[in-house]
C-alpha cells in the first residue's frame, strides 16, 4: 500500500552513499543521488575508477577501504543471483560504525534474509525495488513505483533521508513486507518477464499487418532482450511465488488448448 516516508523524512540531510556494485543501474541512481547533492563512492569488480571519476565519485578497488570510509548507508547493488557470494566475500569487520545496508534487488525475501544472516547485528538493513530503470525513468521518476521495508532500523534519520531521495523525485512511495512483494511481483514482473521471453523464443517479428496489440507484444519482446536471463533466472530462482506462478501459466495454455481443439472438434462435427 501506498505510505508516507515519515514526519522526520522532511529534514532530509546530505548523506555519504557507498555502492557495492557500479553497473547500469547504479549508475542510473547514482546520477540522481549526486544532483540532490549526496557524496558518493563505489566499489566494483569491474574497474569503474575513470567512469567514477568523470561523476564526481570516489572509486575503491580495495572493499576493506571502501568499507572504513565512513559510509552513512552502503547500497547494495549487485545481481540476484551474485548478492550471496558478494555479500559472504565483504570484511564487514572493517566497517567504522553502525551503518544502513540498502539492497535494490529484484527480489526481496532473498535479499532481506541474505542481509541479516551475515551483517553485523548494528547495521541496519531497509529493503527496497525501485520498480523503475534508465529506460522508464529516462524523463524523471514522478509516478514511478518505489517499494520498501524497514526490515531493521535503529537510525531512524538515517534511514528517512535515504527514502526521501525517492520521494523528492515525486516517485510513488510503496511501504510493504518483503514477501508481500514477491507475491505481487511474481504475478507481474516475472510474467511479464516469461511472456516476453516466449515471444523471443517464437522469435516473433513486425509485419505488414501488425495490429496495435501486436505492436505492444514485439516491444515487450524487445524490452524483455535488454535485460540479462541472469535477472530473469534469479526472479525464478530467488521468489518462491515465480515457481507457482509458472505452473499456473502452464496450466492456463493447456487449458486453452484443450478449449480450441473442442471447439475445432464441434465445428467439424457440424459440417459433417
């Protein structure tokens, strides 16, 4: 359901961002995050050190440094399927001070549970899915869905101003339980994800002819490309609701198949 960030979110401060993780969609939140005027800086296994520095952000090779630079919150941008194995290689011992882990994941069970199995019991941990991406939110965020949980939180100004980033750019602030919202986004996300990945499969193409509706079908397919089949496994693999969901879709062809092949049995009856 749609919340309020809170009453202590309009004293929004100037917060030290670290991102473990600098891909497309870090960089997509990090262009905006330098705009409301945050500090940032990154670590990644791909060196980003010229990218950052032409962004204004501090680039760490070394986790172990990046972890003691006095990070307000670390927002953990990685893969689905990855966020373990980088989460279990992080020398969280190096940190200097209780701090606020942000995840941005697409799953968020898998993500929540990670976060609390290995970070140390003084950090906290807010879950978010900002339901948006450089595509989609090329022209603004205003309107755009951005789901979060404080899964747990003792800095409530902390963790307020990080919130208030999103709710600055007019996005639709979305505050609801991490399993609330695999339930919902297996029903959405992940077929829409599948449904797209059929077409490319079928290898469907623009014709001559193409009604709207089939217009709307090659652009999901093509949307669909643009993402990794890493994400699309790890929306399979990390949310429970996606393995029920693709069984229901299962069911629901075969189900319409019986009813045409029915169908095409009366007709020819008929004609007899």
């Amino acid at each position: 359901m749609s919340a309020p960030v809170s009453a202590s979110a309009s004293a929004s401060r100037s917060l030290k961002i670290g991102i473990v993780g600098f891909g497309t969609f870090s960089q997509f939140l990090a262009k905006t995050m330098i705009k409301q005027g945050h500090s940032l800086r990154a670590t990644s296994r791909t060196d980003y050190s010229q990218l950052c520095a032409d962004l204004g952000i501090t680039f760490f090779s070394d986790m172990a440094t990046f972890l003691g630079a006095d990070n307000d919150v670390i927002m953990i941008c990685t893969s689905i399927l990855s966020l373990s194995q980088v989460l279990k290689s992080i020398p969280f011992h190096s940190l200097k001070q209780p701090t606020l882990f942000v995840d941005v994941l697409s799953v968020k069970e898998h993500a929540r549970d990670t976060l609390l199995q290995v970070l140390p019991e003084d950090s906290d941990v807010l879950c978010t899915h900002p339901m948006f991406g450089p595509e989609s939110g090329k022209n603004g965020w205003r309107d755009l869905n951005f789901m979060y949980e404080r899964v747990r939180v003792m800095d409530e100004e902390t963790c307020s101003s990080f919130l208030k980033i999103f709710e600055t750019e007019g996005c639709r602030m979305l505050e609801m339980s991490c399993t609330k919202h695999d339930e919902l986004a297996a029903k959405s996300q992940f077929i829409t994800h599948t449904i797209g990945r059929i077409l490319s499969e079928m290898d469907i193409e623009s014709t001559l002819i193409d009604t709207k509706g089939f217009e709307a079908l090659v652009q999901l397919r093509k949307n669909t490309e643009s993402d990794s089949f890493d994400l699309f496994s790890g929306l399979y693999i990390h949310n429970r609701f996606a393995k029920q969901e693709l069984k229901y879709l299962e069911f629901a062809l075969e189900k319409l198949k019986q009813k045409l092949l029915k169908r095409d049995e009366e007709e020819q009856e008929a004609n007899q």
